[in-house]
C-alpha cells in the first residue's frame, strides 16, 4: 500500500513537473557498503579505540535498519528488543519515501556525528545528494527529511548511552605495587584505554557482566604454576616463530589478525603511527564479504551488518568489563622482566589488561552473528587487509575465521592462551544469546 | 689609543655592512670569504627518517693555529669537506683547507675541538665522526699542527681514531697530571622501542658509549671502566661539559643525554676515578638534553650551567608539537624503570653552596627557545652580566602532533617496507622549524631579558654548533654559527665602544700550553666575576682558548687571581681595563680550595637519630589529575597535619602528625631525651582520614589538652564522612571522638581562638575544594565552643580556597582580628563585630597564596605578613594587567565540571592545556579540530566562545611572587621578595630566634610536587632565614637540607634545654635540626 502511493507520487510529479522527468532512485547494497567503508575509512584517520569504534558501527546500522523494517514485511524492529529503543517515528502522512534511501540518509548522519573528521563524511555524503537531488528531487527531500528525523530519533537513544559520562570518569590508575596489575607497555606507554566501557549501556545482553568469564589462572611467576606456564608459553612461541622468520605461517596469522588502530613507531625524535582497522571493523568487512558473495539485497545487507554490529559492540562491553576486573598485566612486561629483557612480542601490545582477549570475544560474538545470518559453513575468501598490504585468507566458515583470529593474539605474544579460549567461548556464547533474543526476521 | 682605533673604524665597517643587529653585525661571506655552507644532501638511503640525528649538523672550531694573534676557524661537515680559514686580520680569511690537508676522509663529520694535543706550542684539531651506520666510514682524526700552516692525520698514533659514533670531545687534564686527557662524546641509534631499565647504562657498548682516555705520554688509553664512566647502548650524548662543578680543584663532568636517558653528573673524586651524582644534587634535568654551557651568571664564585632542550616559545608550534609525557607515563618511568625527573625545556641550574642546584630557567625566562643546539654564555655587552647566545633551528619538525597522528599514516604507510621507510613526500609533509637563533641579555637577580632581533637580526637560518672568539680583535666577543644549507653566520660584536673589557690567554706548561682549566676570579668595586677556561662549549663546538669579562664603566680591576690547573695561583694587582693579558705561572703558590668560599659553623645540624622521632610521612597513590584531568595543581598532598602540644600532661611538649588517606596519625610523646610513638585508639580508629591540619589544646577546660583535626585528600566526596573533621575530648589519658557540625569539603588549616572572649576556644576550620569541583568555592567555618561543643557560628561567612589563616591584631586597635590567605582570592582582613566578621584593607593582591605569618620583617616596631605564594618559577604567568585566569563550567554539558586553566601570551590568552590535555575531558574538541595545527594557536574565545567563558566562574590570580604585607601605619602594600625566593611555593613560616642574636627571624620552607609534568617539578628552594627585609640567607648556607623535600611545616621544640628544629614534609621522613646557637 505505502509503495503503491508512492508511485502514485511520482506518477503526478512525472505530469507536473515540466522541466525534468523525475526519475526513481535506485539504491543498492553497494551503495550501503560504500557508506560503511567510509566511515571505516574516517575511523581509521581519526583514531578510535576498538570500543568506542563498536559503538560508531552500531547506531548507524540500527537507524537504517528501522527504517528498512518500517517498509519490509520480512525485518522486524528491535524496539523493545534492545534496551531503552522506542519505535521510530512514521514517515509524514502523504509523504512519498525512498525508504533504502532514508536509511542510507540515516546511516551517514549518524556516523558524521560519531566520528570527529565530518568534512570527510560530508564530501561523501554531499556528492550523494546532488546525484539523488537531480533525480528527483521532491522524493530526495522528503526521503532525506524522514532519514535524518530517524537519526534524531536514534541519536536521542544513543545519547542516553553513559557514553558522554564515561568521558570524564577517571583514568586507570597504575599505581600500584600489585605485580600482577597491568602497566603501560612499550612503546608509546599509553594509559589504559577506556576503563568505564563497561559501564556503556549494553544493546542486547542484560549487562555487562552476563557473560563474566572463569577468572584468569591464578597469579604466580613461581616456576610451575598454571600462570607461569602460560607466560612461558607465549615467550616460547614467539622465539620459536621468530626462529623462524616472518614467513611463517604464524606471523602471516598474527599479522593478519593485527588489527591494532594505532601502532606507533618512534626513531629518535621522529614518530608516527601506522594505523589500522579495528577487529570490530574487520569483521564488518567480513559481514560485506558474505553480502556481496550472498547477493544479498539492501535490506538484508543492512539486517546483516546490525546484527553483526550488535554483537560486536556487546562482546567490547562484556569483554572490557572483566579486562578492567581482573586487570591482568601482559605478557611483554613478564617475559621481560622476568626472563628476556629485549624480547618483542611480534604484535605491538595494546594499550589495556590482558585478560580476555578482545579479538577473541569479538570474533566469537561476531562469527555467531554471522552464522546465523548466512549459515554455517559458509567459505568466503577475507580479502579486508589488503588495503594494509596483508595478503587474502580463505576460509570455511566463519567459525574457523574467528578460531584463527583467536589464536593470532598467542602467536602475536600479546595474549596468554587462557585470554584466547576463554574468550572466543565468552563471545560465542554472547552471539549465541544476542542471536536467540533479538527477533529480527520473519517467518 | 687602541680603543680610539677601533672607534674610528667602526663607522668604516658600518658602511661596508648593513645586515645585523644593534650589538651584533653579520658581515657578507663574500667580504670576509667564510663561505662555508654545511650542504645536507638527503637521498632514498640517508635522511632524517635513516639517522636521527641527520639535522644535528656540523661542528666549528675557533683558534689561532699559527701563532699570529689572530683566531682562526676550522669548520667541519657532515656531507661535505672541512674547511679551515685562515684569519688575515680586518675581518678577512683566506681558505687553506686544501693545503693545510684537513678536508678530512670520513663519511660524517661532527663536533671539532682544538687543543695543543702535543704540546709543541701549536694548536692541533681533533674531528669527530659518525662511523659505522647508514654506510659511515672513517674514523675520528686527530690533525697535528706542523707549525706551518699545515697539518697530519695522526690519530693512530694517538690512539684516538675511534670508529664510532661521536658527537663531540673535550680535552681536560682530570688527572691533574700536566697532560690533556680526552672525554669523548658518544651517541646512541637504539631506536627506543622500549626504556628498558636504567641499568643499561652500566653495559658497556665500544659504538655508543662515553670514553674517557687518559694520556699517558702521548698514548691515549681507554679507562672508563675503571674511572666511573657510564657506556651504555642508550646514552644519547649531545652535551658536554667540563668544570670543576664542586670547586675542589678537579675537574668535573656533565654530559646531557637525548630521550630518556638521564644525564651524567660525574664528580671527580681527585683519585682518577668519579662518581656519577646527577639524582644527588639534581631535582630534575632537561629531557631532550642538547648543547650546554657553564659559566657563573650570578658573579658569586661558583659555575652555573644552562641546558638546553626543545620547548617551542611559539604558541602554534608548541601546541602541535608533542609535549611531556602524561603523569602516568611519567611515574613509570621513575618509580619502575629508575629514571631521574625529566622535562622538556631548557634548564638553568644554579650553582648551591650545598652542592644543590637550583634550576630557574622559566623563572629567569630562558625555558623555551625551540629547537635549540648551542648555548653561550658570554658578557656580550660587557655590562659585568653573563649574557647567552641560543642557536637554533630544524629544517623538520619530527615530533609534529598532525605528522604522528594523521599525515605519516596515509603518506608513509604505503611505503611501509617491513621497518625500513624512505618517502620524500613524507618528509615534505613536516613542518619546519626554521626558529631564529635568541640571544639574551643577563641582569641581575637570575634574570634574562629576551635581546633577539635587536641584538641580533632575526633570522631564518638552521644554526647549530657556535664558537667564540674575538676575531677581529677589538676585545669583545664574536660568534660564528655552522649552518645547514647556508654560509656560516659570522656575529661581529660593537660592544668594545660600550663598556670596558679584559681579555686574558695564558702559557701555561708544556703539556698543557694554553692552561685548559684554569679558573680566573676578577674583583673589582666591591663585585666578583668568575670564569674557568675549557674551551669545549655549547655543542660541537669549541672557542677561543680566552677569559673576557666585561666591566661596563669600572676602569680598573682590583685584582685577579688566576688558580692555575696545578692547584697553584697567583694574583695580579690594580690591572687596567680594555688589554689583552698574556698570563704564565710566576711566584704561584699553592692555592687551598678550602679557603675559596668561607663556610661558618652551620646554625642548623641534623640530629642523626631524630631523638626518636622516626616519622616517615607516605602520601597515599592517589592522583587527582587521573580524576580531574584539567586541574592546575593537586590538593590531595597538603599534609601531613602536624601540631605540638602537652598530651599527657607532663609538661613537655608532644608531636602530633596527621596520616593520609588509610594510614593512622601518628602521636610522639616527649620523654626525657626522646619522642616515643605512642597509640590512642580513638584517633588510629579514624585512619580512613586525611588528616591536614590539627591543634592540640585544651577545648573543654578541663585542663586536659584535648584535639582538634581537619581533613582533605581530594578523593572523598559527596557525603562521605571521611571529608569530616574530627574531634578527639581528652578524660583519663584516653580520647573519645566528639560530635562536630558536618560540612563535606577538603578543609584546610585548623585555627583556635577565643574570638568572642567567653574563656573557652574557638576554632577556624579554613575551606580548601570540593572535590571533584576545582574552582567552585568551599566555605569556611568558625566554629563557637559552647562548653567544649562545638557549633557553627552564623555570622561568619567566607568562601575561596583558603589555605593559612592566622589570629592576630592587625590594626592595634587591642582585639584579635582574623586574616585569611588562599588560592586565587587576596588576603582577607577580618574583624569581630559581635555577631558577625567585616572585611577591612581590601587588598587586590589574588595569589595562590599558601602560607601567612606576622613579622616585623622591615623593624619599624610594626607587624608585617609575611605571604607565601606559588613563585614565579612555573608556567603559570600572572599580572595585573594579564592575570592567570581559571574558568570553571560544564563545558560540554555532562552534568561533570571542568576547569581550564588560562594564560596570556602576547596579549592573548591561550588553554595552559594540550589538545589531547582538554580532549582527554571535552571531547568536543576534537570534533571540533580535527587536526593539531587547526588548534594550535586558538585563542580561548575561538576555542570556546565568548558566551560560554563568560557565563564560567572565572578565578583569577594577578601575583604569583611570595612576598610581605608591610604595615605602612596600619596600611598594607605588597612587597614582593627577591627572585632566590621565588622559585616555588613558600608552603610554611616559623618565627622565633634562631640564631640566638635576640631578634626574631622567621624560617621559610616551601617545595611543591603536585603538578603535571608540563610544569616540572617546584623543587629547587633551598629555605631561608629572614632577618630582614635585605637580609636573607637560604638554607643551604645554614646546614638545611630543604632541596628536593616538600616542607610543609617547620617549629622548634625544646628537650633538655636544647632548642631543636623540626621540619616536617610531605611524602618524606621529617628531619630534627639541632640550633646551635
């Protein structure tokens, strides 16, 4: 019914209008990815942490998924489903609505007003516009009008997330004689990134604690104990990978997997960083993968990035929550202290406790997602580095991909192999639970 | 005659040249033929991004190799062949490096120093080299003088032709031998992926690591090892020199080290070897150490030095430039990885008594001058004040925020190649930072005076290392900088037509003909100048083998004595001015360095056992600026509390001291010889405290004394009952806690008196913050003792940041008034009227006043305040004109206060605070400004609009000198002190007689640690004794060890009949001082 008004609409501007025949406007997926990438692409220049860049994938992709289930009988809305979100408001009465393109309206102002650089989305953003505004113009306008009141709707939620809150809560302090607590690691001895995450209101799972993982083996560098065997075990592979050079196919993992948003390299007075995408943005990149290699349609390109994101941006919250509980120290700072005072590990150590690992638990978390969009089994072809000069791995399923990406954080030697199994079944088991509760599609 | 000479000639020369400035005039390469460019060819293999030190430059070299009068130059260059000039007189030199053979056959030259190495008469050169990475070949080389304007390559010989990679050298006799020994300056490439432990410095490393070579007959032998010498992987050695620091007749080393590593104090202890002492006598160092030089600028004896670092004064430069390290990162590296305090800017240390020094560079106004390479110090106008010469400059800003963060990613990360990175573009992309080189001039009282761009033209130029020398022999001083990429910059000084001069060489022996190490001390009209001769200066560099001082108008010196570098001396007598003096040894007599500045019996010595007062206080970890991350200052390290009083009624006087957060007050009771910790319950109970300020006395006049605590810490807030104060009633030797009115606030001082003469105490209860809510006011409160309880007196109202109050009469009127100091408010005079306080005196002095005490310090019968406020020794900056301003608002809206902090600059005021500072609480800002540069420079309006500053509390300050109120008949004027007193904070006075000479002094303490590591560390006061307004001695003349400890209280206690000192600090172990008086 709303599609037949609206053609409807076009078909009285098609008479009226005497200048230019208005045109449909086709948006594709293609079109949604491109916006993705991106916001991807700013993330990177601005610098974002991995949580707060979970959080920047998540609101923009529920906004457009909204407004997609408004017109698509298939999707469901996750008002109600996830916490504190109201239903969006309906398009004005009358108004004719490109709904792809209201979403796609949607998605980029609400990632301009996540990431700091928005010229950079505008430029996008606005070459978008006139293309859509020549087109048709009466249709653009009221599509846009109905995007950015979904954006506003959605920006409201979000602001009501603790996010602003977190901002100004205090620093992890390091300050402490406990030698198991984390310190800053070379080279850069950056203070430990977002230690309230824990306290940003979570989208599906019930809090941030639900999935509260077994506590690490217990502290002890006495030769023998459980811990000690770990921290020998990280020294030991990475020698043992070191050995053998950087074509190994354990550094070609770890570095693959990298996924660090900020390395930074100092020689003398001269600095810089090289910058890549976060592991939440990696399997963003994966889920576009799988929509392309599924043909999927727009609204279904957008069920699967929302649902992807959702897990992503829960399993940080779940995960930075018991990183800053048993606030574990890394692996470089043992192994140098205590048994090698010039090893690296062959990953920069990032700038937080150890324990669990995020990689892990996002890739559990996301892998789950995934699946239970596309299916188990689902072999696709990871050609998300390449930008980084990090060659395509193939994989069998999305499972295997988050197994692998698990076991980079050991071969990295930034991760003790508890923080690595433990925390891909914390993320899977958080997949599991976000894929059961939110009710998305039917039939 | 001569003077007549040069006087008619300058008019002459002033046609033949315009370029220059007012002192300084740079003559035409092409006149004088010193076309020396140090040319940088950087190519894929070799740049700024293959050898970090690519922009450090050359070295040049002023002395006279043929004996003719005039000085020479040597030049060296990296890329490029060395040059040597020969001086022709008239300002004139003709190039012999290709005949001379000294053009030199490695890769990478750096510093060059000149000695007479054989000692044949003639001046030799030694070269330094860079060898053996990014392709480097070669060796140092050694050019012995043939006594014809010719030279050979003989390091071998020598055993001086090092394959390393040297910066620079020096040649000293440490031995006192006769012969010149060498130091030779090595630097690190350790690409600094981690600190690693200090102790990588005791690793010795043939590449890297420091050398001291000893001569023996001619060989050079390597004897660090055994000699003390650090020569470790990370010593990155761009600074060196030589002075007999200490002045026991040995010389000393100081070697300033790049990046982390701490520099090197070595100490020669007289027996070949020398013991490295930097965290001794050191609060802190520059970070980024480059060139240095000594000289004693305060004209009392001894050698002062100056360091230099990388602070940018340019507003845009220095907010897109990284800074300091946060304080996390900061304690890190002290407390885990054994480094000394270290922070970026340049740093004047002057020269104690005690061995201490005293750093004042942002006081003295020479903190921040860029990129800076060579300091010299050199009486340039000839007034009789040392004056300094900074060069300056890097063709690329590496430590650019924008370059970091966001240009090196998208440009350089394509051409990531595993590690190795080579990208043009890349490094067109950095900023450059062609500074202008600074000269200032020295005044009096530790103060220079900004003379760029009127001594000197300004300038656009890459200068590094610098000599000086009087080339064109008119008695004063010139300079000549080595260039990147431009002809050497000769700086021909007109000051002999200003003031008079001396100038003095020496003949000393055989081995060491131009008496390296000699030390000349000029006395004259009462005053006294000091100068020692090395000529390694500045940075890769060396100058002419001379003494100059200037005398401004004095005619005649009084005398000189000159301690030659055997230990023996001799003086001259009644020595006119403006000649040149040529000294050798003649009826030299052994000179005792005992006796060269006399030491009285100090008035204070530590009591070895404390008289059992091992009070030890430990600050808890707390850190406000991981709370509150834009605060100026700290306010969680204001204790310990400490008061005295009978406690067990036995006549003698006990101790109480305050705990920190989580750790009991402590309480000492006097026995017969001793203090004896002892423990009451009631109060250990309430350790959960901090306790800052307390009184012991008796509340309920039951002739027990009983106790009365305020509390603080910053960290408790809201309603927490750990922000009360405490009240402890004394019956039958036990304490129980009493009931007081509740105000949750970080209070300050605790003040009893009888203010409404009911014959019961009363008790002010000073207001300091709230915490979590730097700048709004806290309150503070009279609390009115209603037979021993204790209820708010309504008609006393006072907010601000109070931090010292005291009781006393100001107006002589008979009654007692109230007078109240604090932070950015002006002291409050308040007087009792019954039911409630009026203010009287309105003073517009807003400090950030810590401490006031009455004292007729002017003798005039009346009662002065004394007023201790932060110094002028910090980056905070206050005048009337331009007050230091605090705006306090919720910026962002987030229901969270923020506080930033304001300076003016140029007449506009800017955040004290990094982007990354204001972001890491507003995050806004980077939304806001996407890179560094568009906010660097931003002024507070643009940053945050006019509507939003003006609807913040805005707090001012407009002095920030400690200084007195002098009573002018009941009227007071603020009277600042004199710059040693200006520091750091002045946290606490006692009055009393110390020195027993029957007047009342006052002893000031002071130190403050609380502060991000952009400020440093307010470390270098080493207290004072007050007789009188012009008479005040510092501590460290008088046996105080105050220097580096934060005092925050100081009173006497009598035990035995021996009146004792005890000075209390914060996060130290308390010290008791016999007075010997």
């Amino acid at each position: 019914m709303k599609e037949r008004l609206s053609l409807l609409a076009i078909l009285l501007m098609v008479f009226t209008s005497c200048k230019k025949e208005p045109e449909q406007i086709v948006i594709t997926s293609e079109e949604y990815h491109k916006s993705v990438d991106k916001v991807i692409e700013v993330m990177i220049h601005d610098i974002f942490s991995p949580p707060v860049a979970s959080r920047i994938f998540a609101y923009p992709n529920i906004a457009a998924y909204e407004i997609i289930a408004k017109k698509n009988d298939h999707y469901k809305s996750l008002a109600g489903q996830v916490h504190d979100l109201t239903p969006i408001p309906d398009p004005k009465a009358g108004d004719s609505i490109n709904f792809e393109l209201a979403a796609l309206v949607a998605h980029m102002d609400l990632s301009k007003k996540l990431i700091f650089s928005e010229d950079r989305i505008e430029s996008f953003r606005d070459s978008l516009y006139s293309i859509w505004a020549n087109k048709n113009e009466t249709l653009f306008n009221a599509s846009k009008a109905y995007g950015l009141e979904v954006a506003n709707h959605i920006a409201a939620w979000m602001d009501k997330d603790n996010y602003k809150q977190t901002r100004t809560m205090p620093k992890f302090s390091v300050n402490s004689e406990e030698p198991s607590r984390w310190q800053p690691t070379p080279p850069a001895y950056m203070n430990g990134l977002e230690p309230h995450w824990s306290k940003i209101r979570p989208f599906a799972i019930d809090s941030a604690d639900q999935f509260k993982p077994a506590p690490p083996p217990e502290f002890s560098m006495e030769e023998g104990s459980d811990f000690y065997k770990e921290v020998r075990e990280v020294y030991e592979i990475g020698k043992d990978i070191s050995s053998r050079g950087d074509e190994s196919e354990e550094v070609a993992i770890a570095k693959f997997w990298d996924c660090n948003p900020y390395v930074s390299v100092t020689r003398g007075h001269l600095m810089f960083a090289t910058k890549k995408i976060t592991p939440g943005a990696h399997w963003i990149g994966i889920t576009k993968i799988a929509c392309r290699k599924d043909n999927a349609d727009m609204a279904k390109t957008i069920y699967a990035y929302t649902k992807a994101s959702i897990a992503i941006a829960d399993g940080f919250i779940s995960c930075w929550d018991e990183k800053y509980r048993s606030n574990l120290i890394r692996p470089e700072t043992l192994i140098n202290e205590h048994f090698d005072d010039s090893w690296e590990p062959i990953l920069q150590t990032p700038p937080f406790p150890e324990y669990t690992s995020g990689h892990s638990v996002v890739s559990g978390a996301a892998s789950t997602a995934l699946t239970d969009v596309f299916g188990d089994n689902f072999a696709f072809d990871d050609d998300t580095e390449i930008p980084f000069g990090l060659p395509v791995r193939s994989f069998k399923s999305f499972k295997e991909a988050a197994d692998e990406a698990a076991i980079s954080r050991m071969y990295g030697g930034i991760h003790y192999r508890a923080a690595v199994e433990v925390g891909v079944t914390q993320g899977r088991d958080l997949g599991a639970f976000i894929v059961n509760k939110l009710d998305m599609t039917k039939g | 005659m001569n003077k007549l000479l040069v006087i008619l000639l300058v008019p002459i020369f002033l046609v033949g040249c315009k370029k220059g400035g007012d002192l300084f005039e740079n003559p035409d390469p092409n006149k004088t033929g010193i076309t020396f460019t140090n040319t940088l060819t950087p190519s894929d293999d070799l740049s700024i991004l293959d050898y970090l030190y690519f922009y450090n430059g050359g070295g040049v070299s002023i002395g006279d190799i043929n004996n003719d009068g005039l000085p020479d130059i040597f030049f060296t260059g990296n890329q490029v062949k060395n040059k040597l000039y020969l001086n022709k007189g008239h300002l004139t030199f003709e190039d012999i490096s290709s005949s001379a053979g000294i053009e030199g056959n490695s890769s990478w030259n750096t510093g060059v120093t000149m000695a007479d190495v054989n000692g044949d008469g003639f001046m030799d050169i030694y070269v330094c080299a860079v060898v053996g990475i990014n392709g480097f070949n070669g060796f140092n080389e050694l050019y012995i003088n043939n006594g014809d304007n010719t030279f050979t390559e003989s390091a071998a010989q020598y055993g001086l032709d090092f394959d390393s990679y040297s910066s620079n050298a020096s040649f000293f006799d440490y031995d006192l031998d006769g012969d010149l020994d060498l130091y030779l300056l090595n630097h690190a490439v350790h690409t600094q992926n981690s600190f690693g432990r200090f102790d990588l410095r005791f690793e010795r490393r043939y590449e890297t690591g420091d050398k001291l070579l000893r001569n023996d007959n001619g060989k050079f032998v390597d004897v660090s090892e055994e000699a003390g010498i650090y020569g470790g992987v990370n010593g990155y050695g761009l600074g060196l020199a030589i002075a007999d620091f200490n002045q026991d007749g040995y010389p000393d080393i100081y070697v300033g080290n790049d990046f982390h590593e701490d520099d090197y104090y070595y100490l020669n202890n007289g027996d070949g070897t020398f013991t490295e002492s930097l965290k001794k006598y050191f609060g802190h160092t520059s970070r980024f150490s480059m060139g240095n030089d000594v000289a004693d600028i305060n004209n009392d004896g001894r050698p002062d030095f100056l360091s230099l670092d990388m602070l940018p004064e340019d507003e845009v430069a220095l907010k897109s430039s990284e800074g300091d390290d946060n304080i996390q990162t900061q304690k890190l590296r002290v407390d885990r990885y054994g480094y000394h305090y270290q922070f970026t800017r340049n740093m004047l240390y002057v020269n104690q008594p005690d061995g201490n020094y005293m750093e004042t560079a942002l006081m003295s106004g020479i903190a921040a001058t860029d990129w800076s390479w060579s300091a010299l110090f050199g009486d340039y106008d000839q007034d009789g004040m040392q004056d300094i010469f900074i060069s300056n400059g890097i063709p690329k800003r590496p430590n650019d925020l924008d370059f970091i963060n966001f240009v090196s990613n998208d440009q350089i990360q394509k051409k990531l190649d595993n590690t190795k990175l080579v990208d043009q573009e890349a490094l067109n992309l950095m900023p450059s930072g062609n500074v202008h080189n600074y000269i200032f001039k020295g005044t009096e009282d530790l103060m220079f005076q900004d003379m760029s761009n009127k001594w000197i033209a300004n300038d656009t130029l890459i200068s590094g290392a610098t000599a000086m020398g009087d080339l064109d022999n008119d008695g004063d001083l010139d300079l000549v900088t080595s260039n990147i990429n431009h002809p050497a910059s000769l700086y021909i000084n007109k000051a002999s037509n200003k003031g008079n001069y001396l100038k003095i060489k020496f003949k000393f022996t055989k081995k060491n003909t131009f008496g390296i190490g000699t030390k000349v001390f000029s006395y004259q009209n009462g005053g006294l100048q000091f100068k020692e001769l090395f000529p390694t200066r500045g940075f890769q560099a060396s100058s002419e083998p001379l003494i100059h001082f200037g005398y401004g108008n004095i005619q005649h010196v009084d005398s000189i004595k000159i301690i030659w570098p055997n230990k023996t001396f001799q003086v001259i007598k009644n020595v006119p001015v403006n000649q040149t003096l040529t000294v050798q040894p003649e009826n030299a007599k052994p000179f005792n360095y005992k006796s060269l500045h006399k030491k009285g019996k100090p008035l204070f010595t530590p009591v070895p056992n404390n008289l059992g007062f091992d009070f030890t206080h430990v600050e808890d970890n707390y850190t406000d600026f991981n709370r509150e991350k834009l605060i100026p200052y700290q306010v969680s390290d204001r204790g310990p509390a400490f008061a005295m009083g009978d406690i067990n009624g036995d006549g003698k006087e006990d101790l109480f001291l305050g705990g920190s957060k989580f750790i009991p007050s402590q309480i000492y009771l006097q026995q017969d010889s001793s203090f004896v910790a002892s423990r009451f319950d009631a109060i250990s109970k309430d350790s959960i405290k901090e306790t800052i300020s307390a009184v012991i006395a008796d509340f309920n006049n039951d002739r027990r004394n009983d106790l009365f605590t305020s509390s603080g810490g910053g960290d408790f807030f809201g309603e927490s009952e750990a922000l009360l104060e405490a009240y402890y009633l004394q019956t039958d030797s036990t304490f129980s806690a009493m009931e007081l009115p509740k105000f949750f606030q970080n209070s300050s001082v605790v003040r009893p008196f009888d203010f409404d003469g009911d014959g019961d105490l009363d008790v002010f209860v000073g207001g300091h913050t709230i915490t979590s809510k730097f700048g709004a006011p806290a309150t503070s409160h009279l609390l009115e003792n209603d037979h021993g309880m204790f209820r708010i007196f309504k008609g006393f109202t006072v907010k601000g940041m109070v931090t010292d109050a005291v009781w006393d009469d100001f107006d002589g009127d008979g009654h007692t008034d109230l007078i109240l100091v604090g932070e950015w408010m002006s002291p409050k005079f308040l007087k009792y009227q019954g039911d409630s306080f009026a203010e009287s005196n309105p003073l517009d002095v807003k400090g950030l006043w810590q401490s006031i005490k009455p004292f007729d310090i002017d003798g005039d019968g009346d009662t002065d305040y004394l007023l201790g406020n932060w110094g002028t020794n910090s980056k905070f900056k206050a005048s009337k004109k331009y007050p230091l301003k605090l705006f306090f608002n919720d910026f962002d809206g987030n229901g969270q206060t923020e506080t930033v902090t304001a300076l003016e600059k140029n007449g506009k005021y800017y955040p004290l605070e990094s982007l990354d500072g204001l972001a890491s609480q507003l995050v806004f800002l980077k939304k806001k400004y996407n890179t560094y540069r568009e906010f660097a420079g931003k002024t507070m309006e643009e940053l945050f609009g006019s509507e939003l500053l003006d609807n913040s509390t805005l707090l001012e300050v407009n002095t920030l000198e400690s200084g007195f109120l002098r009573n002018d008949n009941g009227k007071f004027n603020f009277i600042p002190f004199g710059s040693a007193m200006q520091v750091s904070p002045l946290t606490v006075f006692a009055t009393g007689d110390f020195d027993g000479d029957g007047q009342t002094e006052a002893l000031a303490g002071g130190n403050f640690f609380g502060i991000k590591p952009y400020h440093g560390r307010l470390d270098s006061f080493p207290g004072a004794l007050l007789n009188s307004e012009n008479d005040i001695i510092l501590g460290n003349e008088l046996g105080l060890d105050f220097t580096k400890k934060s005092v925050r209280h100081l009173g006497t206690v009598t035990l035995n009949g021996q009146v004792y000192l005890l000075a209390i600090f914060n996060n130290d172990k308390a010290q008791v001082y016999k007075i010997n008086n």
